[in-house]
C-alpha cells in the first residue's frame, strides 16, 4: 500500500511538472507570438515612402531634353506605395531657385517626365528634387536629390577649362578619426569580440591605417588591424577579458594615435554568428556579466523588410542553428529582445541564393549606322518563373555620356540594399535601426504614430477661388458665378458670393491640361461686367534644400565636357515625320526686349509680344496671331507654313501650348473638335482656344517651326505656339479679367513619348542631316508581359560608339531592378 502509494505521488509530481513545463512552454510561445505580432505591425504602421529615379544620363548641354522616371515605393516592402498622391519635381540650381518644375500623378503612375533644359541656363550643377507633401513635411532628409550638370559655351564655368577638371580637392591635413562598430552593438567580457573599424579624414573620406589593439594594463599588441584605402574599412577579433579597457593604436606622420573602443557592458545583451553554412546560421546570445546566469529570457526575432521570418525564446546565453531557407535573398535581420521587449541587440546578415534575374539581350551583335535594335527584356528567377516589372530603360552615346551615378551612393543605400552583394565589413558597419525601442504592450500603447489619417492630403487641384470686383474695386455680393469645362473632362458649376465678394469651386484632380471658364452675372443670370479676380497659390513648397543631400558629383572628363560644348544640339532633330528631312531656321528680329525673355523656349523663334497684340486687337487675341509671318487660316482651320494634303483637318494645326501646358492642336491624338469652340472658329481647336485668351494677360508669343519644334516630338510636327500668360496683368498672385475668364490651373504632368528618327522609312535614312544623339532611346513606362517579357525597337545614330543599356525597376514582390548591358555599333 506504501508502494503504491509513493508510486502515484510520483506520478502525480511528474504530471504536474509535466503539465507545468507545457504551460510554460505555451506561454512562451504566445509571449513571442504577440511580440512578434505587435512588432510587424508597429513596423508596418510605421512604414513611409521612399523614392527612387533613374535619368537618361546626368551630363547635359543646354537645349538638350532631361527624361527621367520617378518610383515611389513602401520603405520596408519596397512595392508600389501611393499614400500620397502627387509627386513634386522640381530643378535648382545653386540657390535653390526653381528652373523647372512638375507635378506627377502617384495613383495613375503616370510618374515619368520630360524637361527641355533652355539655351539660357549658366553652366553648372543643377540639382533635381523629388518629394511628396508627406515627406516635405515630416522628413526632408527622405528627399530625392539627384545631381546633373549642364554644360553652356555660350556661359561657360570658370570651375572647368581645358587644364582643368571638376574634382573634389580637398587634401586633409589632420589625423583620421576611428569609427568601431561591434557586432551586435555591444562589446561583453568573456566572448570572442569581432568588431569592424572605419578610418575617415575630416571630409569624410575613406583612409588606409595600420595599427594594433591593446588594453589598459599590458601595453603589448593583442591583435593588428588594417584599412583599406578605398572603404576605409579594417577588422579586428579578440578575447574580451572583464576588468580591461581596450584601444586602437596607429602611427599617422610622426605621432602615435590612440584611439578607445567602446566600453566592455556588463549589463548588455548580444548577438553574433559563430559560424556559417551554406544553409545555416549558427547564432550566439550573450549576457554581459551582471546579467549572466540569472534566468533572463530574450526573444530573437528575424525579419525582412516588412515580414517575419524567424522567431524563438531563449534564457541565459545559448548557441541555435537557423536555417537560412527561412529567408529569401538579400538583406534581413535578428533582432534581440529582453524580458521588458525592449531591442538589445541588432545584427545584419545577408543571404546569399539563386535570384531572379533581369536578361537583356539583342538582336545581334553589332549594328550599323541607323540601324534598327531589337531589345528583349526578360524578368523571372532561376528556373525561369515570370514577375511583373515595371521599367524604365535609357539607352546612351558612351563617347559623350558619363553614367548617371547609383543612387545607393547618395544616401538611400537601404533602398539598394538586395542588389548587393555584402562582405562581413559591410553588414558590420550597417546602422542600427532598432536597438533600443521598446515593444511591450504599454510602449506600443503609449507610442505616438503618425496616423494616415493625419497625413497630408493632396487637395491641392480641388479648389478654385477668387472674387468679384466692380469697375469701383469694391467686393460684390450676390453674383453667380458659372464654372465649367468640357476638354477631357466635364464640370458645370456655380456658386454664389458672399459678403466679400468671394466665391469657391471644388474640382476633382485631373491629368494635362484643361481649360475652366468662369463667367459672372447677376442673380436674374445676365452677364454683367465685373471683374473675376482668381487667387492663384503656387502648389509648391519653398523649402531650402538640405545640405547634406545637395551633393555633386566628380567630372573628371574634360573632354567628354569640351565635346559638348561645341555640338550644335540644333542639328539633332527630334521626330518620326517630315522634320527630319529639311533644316530651316528662322530667326526673328528682336528691336528691344519688353517681355520675360527667360521664357523664351528658342533663340531661334518669332515672337510677337502682348503689347503688340494689344496694339493687333485689344479683345481678340486669335486674330493677332494672324499677322505672323507663316500662320494662315485655311478652310478653317490654322496652319503654320506649306502643308502637304488638300483636305485639312484638326490634326494639321500647329501645336497650342499655354504656360508650359499643352493646350490644343498637334498631329498627335485629338479631341472632339466639337468641344469649346467658338461661333467665330467653329473648325479650328487652336483658334477657338486662343480666343479665350484675354490681350490684357498675355505677356508674349512665341512660334518655331521646322527642327525648333520638333523639340516637342510628333506633336510638334506642324510648328509650335507657345503662349506666356506670365504677366498676369501686373498680378503676381492673380488671374483677372472682366465677365468671363479662362483659367488654366496647375495640372499634372504628361510626359510626352520619346521622339526618334524613324528610319525604317527610306527618305529619312538616306538624308543628310547628322544623327549625333547622346540619348537614342528612353522609355520611361515600359512593363513585363505576363510571360515576363518586354521588347522594344529603336536605331542606332551616326557616330561610331558603344551604347550603353541602363535599366531601373522595381517587381511586383518588391525587388529593386538596376543593370546595364552594351551596344556595339560599328
């Protein structure tokens, strides 16, 4: 009975401990469940935007065309993120003063853009800017800020000259600093220590040392260390003891420097990898001394980007093996937490596999002058598996064009991160981003974020507004004012002032340009003569750009600069069509300037000022137009110079540009020509347009035809009419006119197709104009089929070069795409 009695205690004991250790082990399991929970969410909610762009190249002439793509991608994931809906672009120069600037529809992904950069421009480094309004306001150092130089005989830089180049010069003259970098953030008494070291001068580049490390009570070199001369970066691994302090000690000209580690932390916690397999990783947690063997529990957590890959608990210190497969390629990290969730050490690793793969391949292998290139591109993985990609892809002279600069190398490494291939020195050296923050239930409670609902929100486009004056300047209330468009879209709108006078219009945002009348009248809805008065806000914000993002670039090339500067980029047509086959400038005789002459798109135009057409016909702007040389009205439509069919069309006008936006007109797609024109033009789009336009606020006109206009691609086929309402009528903040006015609204920018010379037609090839593009092809929209494949055709110039291939994109998992391929052209 004794026996049997003792037996069943035993086993009751044994159940309960039994029962005990599984609940334990359940609440381990639930402890890290949660925490891992509430980290992936914490860093999810936390996510931003960041940018990325790629340009056809960064060395220009002036008068050469800027093409550029814009991707706006989740900061962790790296996929498509469209929180915000406008992207702000904008080029400054040293000052920071806007030579141009654009705005690019997020959600539509209609993110690619054009800049003709003006003859007048001064030579020098510009600097593109990209942002949206939420990292404007929130974080200006997540700004896009990528460099160019432009390069202008006419105003040459006195940085650059024959003997000359544009190169850092900068010589330091003082010892360099030691950075040290421990793994896993902390250096702990009784563990093999590997710590990366990084030697800078006092401009922050990389220098070669030679040195060794000792402690504070043996004088005698425990370990040598040596920096490369190219990353700055060395290695040092030693036994830490627990009562030393430890120094680097190098020689720099005749003195030694001593330089202290970081302290030895009794109380800190860390991570480091024993060793590696090809499919495993063999990690160590480590207590510092003060908190060894007490029964402390840490959490390890590994993660990728925005995912979690890997999760365990441990107590004390341990040793565990992670199968590497738990990770995809690249770069991911453990995180160590403490019993309070709090990040104690951080680790980067990076994993090296079979990754998909981005082939580029041509039809041939070497190509004649104006030869046509067939271009494949073809995105899967290893065994061939298709992903959607977007591109962009720029095809460049490598005789005139210096490759445009990786982005990693200007501060957004973290977006280029698994395009590399990382040694250890490197993930040493990687910042650590979580250490320190608490995750526990209260932290994540308490925690402060910036909600989405608090985000800036694009409204930018929705509002018009403005006031009615009478001709005694005083506000008028109960007008009703009539807004409307029909081009594109159509609205139809009124609204009542009020006391002040004031009115507002709430229009949903759009894309190009469109043009909205408003006309006023009194409540019985005749027209009266009053005056409309638009209060104009320019959409963009003024903001210095951050010093440390402003960065140039080194031109060692002098006569790749030299080159530029004497190629007349005016015998580059641009076109599929007729331009191509003749050259024929006009140039106007200019008495004296009364005009903003920093608009002028061309030296080479005609221009007739606002005064003179005021002098034409003070009301009706589209006659005055009719006095300049070149432009009739046949059979009722407009045409600049001869043309070539007897039935004319819409699609033979000139193209109408006003203020920067493309208007009406051009050989390209048309409209319904049925839509806004006026009793007096009911054939022609681009006369029934400029007839909206009031004298008073013209500033001046300009017209080119033949290669002048072909800057603006096929559209500009049968000659350009640009518009410059700048004047404002001495307004700089208003729009106004009497009764009815047109306003034209910041709108979002299109991107016109690249244009190229299209020799498959015989006329065109055999002509003897000189082919030398730098740039010969861009596309800046270009997608994967669902078999993964893209194709694309262009042709080759005149001059005898390479071509060089440059490709940027982004997968719909969100891998970064950025690789290059040649052309060989004999």
């Amino acid at each position: 009975m004794n026996l049997m009695s003792r037996l069943l205690k035993s086993i009751f004991i044994l159940s309960f401990l039994f029962l005990a250790l599984l609940s334990n082990a359940q609440t381990n399991i639930e402890n890290t469940d949660s925490l891992a929970g509430r980290f992936i969410s914490d860093l999810r909610a936390g996510t931003t935007e960041k940018l990325m762009v790629q340009t056809n190249k960064n060395i220009f002439a002036a008068g050469e065309e800027l093409w550029f793509k814009a991707y706006i991608i989740n900061s962790l994931s790296h996929k498509y993120f469209s929180h915000s809906k406008t992207l702000y672009v904008d080029l400054v120069n040293e000052k920071d003063s806007a030579i141009a600037q654009l705005l690019l529809n997020i959600p539509s992904e209609k993110t690619e853009g054009f800049i003709r950069l003006k003859d007048s421009l001064r030579e020098g480094y510009y600097w593109l800017r990209f942002y949206t309004a939420t990292i404007q306001k929130y974080d200006t150092n997540a700004i896009l800020v990528s460099p160019i130089y432009v390069v202008n005989k006419k105003f040459p830089s006195t940085l650059i000259s024959s003997t000359a180049s544009i190169k850092e010069t900068r010589t330091s003259t003082k010892a360099p600093h030691l950075f040290f970098y421990p793994e896993g953030g902390e250096i702990i008494a009784g563990t093999n220590a590997s710590i990366a070291i990084k030697a800078l001068d006092e401009y922050d580049h990389p220098v070669k040392v030679e040195g060794f490390i000792n402690d504070n009570i043996d004088s005698s070199a425990l370990t040598w260390f040596t920096t490369d001369s190219i990353t700055g970066l060395g290695k040092i691994s030693f036994f830490v003891s627990k009562a030393k302090n430890y120094a680097a000690n190098f020689k720099w000209e005749k003195q030694f420097i001593k330089s202290p580690l970081p302290q030895v932390n009794h109380y800190a916690s860390q991570i480091s990898i024993k060793e590696q397999t090809p499919t495993t990783l063999k990690v160590v947690v480590s207590q510092g001394d003060s908190l060894y063997k007490k029964g402390k529990q840490s959490y390890l957590l590994g993660i990728n980007k925005d995912s979690l890959c890997f999760a365990s608990v441990g107590v004390d210190m341990y040793e565990l093996s992670i199968a590497k497969s738990n990770f995809p390629a690249g770069i991911s990290k453990l995180l160590l937490f403490n019993e309070a969730q709090e990040v104690v050490s951080e680790r980067t690793i990076y994993i090296s596999k079979p990754k998909e793969e981005l082939l580029i391949s041509t039809d041939k292998d070497n190509y004649a002058p104006r030869d046509k290139v067939v271009l494949t591109l073809y995105k899967g993985d290893s065994v061939l598996h298709p992903n959607f990609t977007a591109l962009s892809v720029s095809v460049t002279d490598d005789s005139v064009v210096k490759q445009a600069i990786d982005l990693s190398g200007m501060g957004n490494t973290a977006l280029w991160e698994p395009i590399k291939n990382y040694d250890e020195l490197a993930l040493l050296t990687q910042p650590m981003i979580f250490k320190g923050k608490n995750y526990s239930k209260e932290s994540i409670a308490n925690k402060v974020l910036i909600q989405k609902a608090n985000l800036p929100v694009d409204t930018l486009f929705s509002n018009i507004k403005g006031r009615i004056i009478n001709k005694k300047k005083l506000a008028v209330a109960n007008r009703i004012v009539t807004l409307y468009a029909n081009k594109r879209f159509s609205i139809f709108d009124t609204d009542t002032t009020n006391a002040n006078g004031e009115f507002k219009f709430t229009i949903p945002p759009y894309l190009d340009s469109v043009a909205f009348t408003l006309q006023v009248s009194n409540l019985k809805g005749n027209k009266v003569d009053e005056k409309i008065v638009i209060e104009v806000t320019s959409p963009f914000p003024k903001f210095s750009t951050p010093l440390s993002l402003k960065r140039k670039f080194t031109i060692d090339n002098i006569e790749l600069v030299n080159n530029l500067r004497n190629t007349n980029f005016k015998d580059i047509y641009k076109g599929t069509g007729k331009e191509w086959l003749q050259s024929v400038f006009v140039k106007s005789s200019i008495k004296s300037n009364t005009y903003n002459t920093s608009k002028r798109v061309s030296n080479f135009s005609q221009i007739l000022t606002g005064e003179a057409i005021q002098k034409i016909n003070p009301i009706d702007a589209s006659t005055a137009m009719l006095m300049i040389p070149g432009l009739h009205l046949r059979g009722s439509f407009l045409t600049l110079g001869g043309v070539t069919s007897f039935t004319l069309s819409a699609k033979d006008e000139p193209l109408l540009i006003v203020d920067g936006v493309m208007v009406a007109g051009g050989n390209g797609p048309q409209t319904d020509t049925n839509e806004g024109q006026s009793m007096d033009f009911p054939g022609s789009p681009v006369m029934a347009e400029m007839s909206k336009i009031s004298p008073d606020i013209i500033d001046f006109v300009e017209v080119m035809k033949g290669p002048e206009a072909a800057y603006y691609g096929s559209r500009g086929g049968n000659g350009v009419i640009i518009i410059n309402t700048q004047r404002k009528s001495n307004f700089s903040s208003h729009y106004e006119h009497y009764g009815t006015l047109v306003y034209y609204p910041a709108s979002y920018h299109l991107a016109p197709a690249y244009s190229m010379p299209d020799y498959s037609n015989m006329d065109i090839k055999k002509a003897s104009f000189k082919d030398n593009r730098s740039t010969i092809y861009w596309n800046g929209h270009l997608y994967t089929s669902p078999n993964g494949k893209a194709q694309v055709e262009f042709y080759t110039g005149d001059v005898n070069t390479n071509y060089t291939i440059s490709v940027t994109g982004i997968t719909a998992s969100g891998e970064i795409i950025q690789k290059k391929a040649s052309i060989r052209r004999n």
